[in-house]
C-alpha cells in the first residue's frame, strides 16, 4: 500500500499540529479538517503540502467527500468534557464520529487508519463515560472489515501547547498560598507529544502495526499533586497543596458540571467535572509501555516542562525578553 496524502481529523490541536509537522517532514501530502480555519490556520498553513479545509466532519456526505482523493486517515478527534452529563456528547463525538470515518474509509477504498483512544479506554470497564465511549469507539475501528488499523493510546500528553501543565500553571498563577487539589493521588505517565508523533509517524506505512493498540507512556509515574508542585517550582509558585478528600473531589466535579453553562457562555474549557474525577478513578499508567516497543525512548517532564512553562510567567517572559536583547 503507498500512502502520500492522509486526511487528518481533529489534527488542528495540540498533538494534531506536532503530527502534521512530523508527517510533512516525511513527505506527506496532508489534509487537516477544522470546524473554524480563520482560527486555526496560524497553527498549521505555513506546513508545505497542507491544506487546511474548514468542513462538517459529522455529516457523512461531506465527510466521504474530502476524504476520496485520501490514502489514509489520522482521527484525532476527541473531547474531555460534553455539555450535558449522560454521555451522549462523548457518543457523539468518540463513537457516531468514528462510525462515520470508518464508513468513509470503505466508500473510498482508504485501508489505512491511525486512530487515537487514550489509555485506559474500555467499552465495558472504564469508569467515565470518556474511558467507556473512547473504548467503544477503539473497538468499532479494529472491528472495521477492510481496514488495518492502529490506535494508540497515551497517558496525559505534556509539551508547549498542552493543556495540563499550561492550565495548572495558570491557576497556582491565580490562587496565592494554598492549593486544594482533588484527585491528588490520581496517578499518571507524562508522555512528550514528540515521542506521540514519531510512534504514529512510524507505524503509519509499516504493516507489522496493522491491528495493534499501543499503550504510550513517559519514562515516569507521578501522582498528581507531585505533578502539581513540580508545575509550582517551575514557574516560581510554590504553594501549599491540600489534597481534598475523595467525597469533596466527587462534590467539586459536580459543582463544576452544573456551572458548565457559565463556561460554555463564557467560551472556556471546563476545567474539572464528574466525568473527569471518574477517570481519575484508574491510573493512567502503562502496564507495558508500548514506545519502547516501537524504538523510541521516553522523554522525561523534567528536561522539556521548565523550558516552556518558565517563559509563560510574567518573571519568564522579562527574563527571556533579557536574554534576547
Ligand atoms: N492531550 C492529552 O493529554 C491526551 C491524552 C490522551 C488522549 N488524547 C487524545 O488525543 C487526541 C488529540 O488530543 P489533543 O490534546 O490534541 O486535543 P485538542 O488540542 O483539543 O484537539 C482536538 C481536535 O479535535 C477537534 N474537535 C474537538 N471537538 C470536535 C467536535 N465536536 N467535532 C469535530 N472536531 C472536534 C478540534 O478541531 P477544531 O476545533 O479545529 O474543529 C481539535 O483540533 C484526542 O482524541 C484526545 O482524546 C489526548
């Protein structure tokens, strides 16, 4: 199978540009589909052979179409949060999206698909709707007729635009002295969004990936409030973690789920629900890392998170500014 143009779902985000600037490196011919391009397009239309095509991924006509002249497919498509509480948001987007990738790959005769799950994604047994729609969706993929497929399935993913160093580093920023944390004994494997990219990058044309799931983990396990404090001392806010005690964790995530209109009006992530503290429920950890697997050393938090996190703070950006005159 010769592969030189790929259709990229949800490839306008955090991983999804790192991927695309691996896969044009490559030689690839990409197509990134986004629902907004005037807001994406700075972080991608500079890539040569990229286009960026603003596009209704969840109707199926449109979606079939754009993808016809493709010889693979990346879905990178997902959510932490939906707006409602029952788990027909993350349906929507995990599983019915899915469906409908897999049903344009047949129409377009595309046999190639790298699809992104998340670890600890199971059908029956993830303990959110998140983990149980993300499994269910993982399961619809590989069970596809006429389609080799890889999904992958990272820990939390740290780099430069992440959204889990970035957003705690924000709020220690916001909340002076003291810190409560829930789920602070939750655990997790940091894994580089690099080391992502090059195992998808990798397994992409080689047929011995065909079929296979890849658990993606960093070098290290760190419960969460180590992972906070380490976010505090990169940034010069060393402040007094109190872990809040499961019941309070559970109470915070719904108090968060029921002021989700206010962020929704007000154009924020929600930055904790239920959903969430019930994923936190399973350690995000690998029980078998699958990069080393695949040739790739981990990278650790601690030689990549000070470099990007440290020129975010107001002392970071005077002392680059310094650096740089
Ligand atoms: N980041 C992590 O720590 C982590 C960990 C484990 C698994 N994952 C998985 O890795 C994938 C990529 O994550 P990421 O961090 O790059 O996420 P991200 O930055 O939020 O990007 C996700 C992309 O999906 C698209 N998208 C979101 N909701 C959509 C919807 N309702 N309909 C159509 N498109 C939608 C967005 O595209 P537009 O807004 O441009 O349309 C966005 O570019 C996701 O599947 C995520 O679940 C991430």
């Amino acid at each position: 199978m010769t592969i030189k143009k790929i259709g990229i779902l949800g490839g306008s985000g955090f991983v999804g540009c790192t991927l695309a600037n691996h896969l044009s490196r490559e030689g690839y011919a990409l197509k990134v589909f986004t629902r907004d391009r005037e807001a994406k397009r700075h972080n991608l239309i500079l890539l040569p052979e990229l286009d960026l095509i603003e596009a209704n991924i969840h109707d199926q006509v449109q979606l079939s179409a754009h993808l016809s002249d493709c010889d693979a497919v990346i879905n990178l498509v997902g959510i932490l949060n939906e707006r409602g509480r029952r788990g027909s948001g993350f349906h929507h987007v995990h599983v019915e999206l899915t469906n409908k990738i897999i049903r344009a790959c047949q129409e377009n005769n595309i046999r190639r698909l790298l699809h992104m799950s998340a670890i600890n994604a199971d059908a029956s047994g993830g303990t959110s709707h998140y983990l149980r729609s993300k499994g269910k969706a993982e399961d619809n993929a590989h069970a596809a007729d006429g389609i080799h497929v890889t999904s992958f399935r990272p820990s939390v993913i740290f780099g430069k635009e992440d959204s889990f160093f970035n957003r705690f580093a924000s709020l220690l920023e916001l909340i002076p002295v003291i810190f409560p944390l829930a789920c602070a004994e939750a655990r997790f494997s940091p894994v580089f969004v690099e080391d992502v990219a090059k195992a998808m990058t990798g397994a992409l044309a080689e047929p011995r990936h065909y079929g296979k799931r890849y658990d993606l983990c960093g070098p290290n396990t760190y419960a969460l409030q180590e992972l906070v404090e380490f976010t505090g001392k990169c940034i010069g806010r060393n402040r007094v973690i109190i872990p809040l005690p499961d019941a309070i964790s559970r109470m915070q995530g719904l108090a968060f789920d029921l002021a989700g209109f206010i962020f929704h009006a007000l154009g924020i992530e929600q930055p904790f629900s239920r959903d969430n503290y019930l994923s936190t429920k399973m350690d995000a950890v690998c029980r078998c890392n699958d990069l080393v697997a695949l040739g790739i050393s981990p990278t650790a938090i601690e030689g990549i998170v000070p470099g990007y996190l440290t020129n975010k703070t107001q002392r970071g950006k005077y002392a680059a500014y310094r650096r740089a005159k």
